[in-house]
C-alpha cells in the first residue's frame, strides 16, 4: 500500500505526517502489510531521518527520477540521488507526468531501467483515459503501456517491479473503477505479469475494502486519502485478508 503525496507537504508537514503513522500503525499492521509512502523530493531527507531514527517499518520512496545517471539536466533528480537517500521505490510514468510533462513510452521505458539500475524498485503507472474506456479499447491500451514501459527489462527484473493500474478518469475525481472493472484490468494484467499489481484512483476508506477484496489486486496506490493518517490506515488495512 503506497501512499503518493504528489505536490503536497513541506518537510515540516512530512515530519507531522510520518509521526502521525508511526502513532496509527501497529506491529500487526506492518506484519500483513508493506506500507510506504512516496513524499515530493524536497521531503525525503527529512522522512529517511525519522524512519531511521525511529526504526519505523514504512518504506519510502519517491514520484519520479530523471532517465539520465548523472550530468546537464537542469532540475532534475537522479535515480542514484534516490538510492543514497533509502529509497525502496519510484514512480514511473504516472498519468500526471504523462499528461503535464509529456512523458511517454520510451522516456518511462528509460526511467524503469534507470530505476533499475540503481535497484530501486519500479512502481510502474498504466491507465486508460475516460475516451478510451468509452470505446471499450481500455484492455488493449493499458497492456500496450505496459509493453513500452517494459520493452527490453529481463523477465528477472520484470518480476519484482511493480505495477499500479490506475484508470486516468479514476485519478482525484472521486470516480473509483467498480471492482469489477478493476478486477479485469488486473486479472488481465496479472495473466501476463507474475508481479504485484496496485489499484490506483480515488482510492478511500468508503471503496477500499471492496477492492481489497478482489484476489487480483495486491494493494493500492493511494492519492488524496494518504494525506490523513487516519484515512491512509483504514486503506492499508484493507488489504488485510
Ligand atoms: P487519488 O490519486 O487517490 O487522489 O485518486 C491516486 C494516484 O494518482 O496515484
């Protein structure tokens, strides 16, 4: 379960919120489950420091990284930079990303070996827009993203990478995929992937459990809700089962 903060928290705020978890999470919650949270670059030195400190069992990671190792990349951050701050995780190819910053195939090719390199481990985004959903081409779409973002990485790195499907009309808009939606998507992809497979959009206390319930999804990538301690825990929890 892995909470995606995007553009949110300053370090203070990070700090506020990690405590918080630690105070909501019991040992029985990281037993059953592998929790971690995805703060904006700017945070992580601070989040690294608490969960180290403190021996907190939450895994961090972070929301994207640059395909390049090092070198004249104005702005950008590398997956090595990552590595040295703890980092178990990083987001790939997020619709926000594809959409803003017109990240496509190749580029979210480059950065899942990138990623790799550096063994951090890949959480690799795949959806469908509401059109393509529409016009039924949601299978065909998502899978083909997912051959792009996968083209080249050996089936050994393949398997431990993971997958979040998020459908883009799902994402911050209150919409959940039924389960039964995400249910195809997911057993679809998992037919061909022997990895963990996320579910992703407007993920919430009130919709996590039906998903949760469905065997072909292994947990969630959670936006809005994993601001609030309290909302992120009931959502984890979910997933115990
Ligand atoms: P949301 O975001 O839960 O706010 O819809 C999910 C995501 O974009 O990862």
């Amino acid at each position: 379960m892995a909470g995606n903060w995007k553009m949110n928290n300053n370090h203070l705020e990070a700090i506020a919120l990690v405590q918080k978890l630690a105070f909501v999470f019991k040992d029985a919650d990281y037993e059953a489950v592998d929790i971690a949270v995805l703060p904006p670059f700017t945070d992580i030195r601070s989040v690294q420091t608490l969960i180290d400190a403190d021996r907190l069992r939450i895994a961090y990671g972070a929301q994207d990284l640059s395909a390049h190792e090092k070198g004249a990349y104005t702005g950008e951050i590398s997956g090595v930079m990552l590595a040295k701050l703890g980092c178990s995780y990083v987001v790939v190819g997020h619709s926000e990303r594809r959409e803003y910053h017109a990240e496509d195939e190749p580029l979210v090719n480059a950065k899942v070996k990138a990623a790799f390199a550096v063994r951090l481990t890949p959480i690799v985004c795949i959806g469908e827009g509401l059109e393509i959903r529409q016009a039924d081409e949601h299978v065909a779409h998502t899978l083909a993203q997912l051959d792009g973002a996968l083209e080249k990485i050996p089936a050994d790195q393949a398997r431990t990478l993971v997958i979040a499907y998020e459908p883009v009309w799902a994402i911050g808009t209150g919409r959940t995929a039924t389960p039964e939606m995400a249910r195809e998507a997911h057993e679809t992809i998992k037919a061909l992937h022997d990895t963990r497979v996320l579910y992703g959009g407007s993920v919430k206390p009130e919709n996590a459990a039906e998903l949760m319930a469905q065997p072909a999804i292994d947990g969630a990538l959670v936006g809005g809700a994993s601001l609030e301690p309290e909302s992120f825990a009931v959502v984890c929890r979910a997933a115990l089962r």
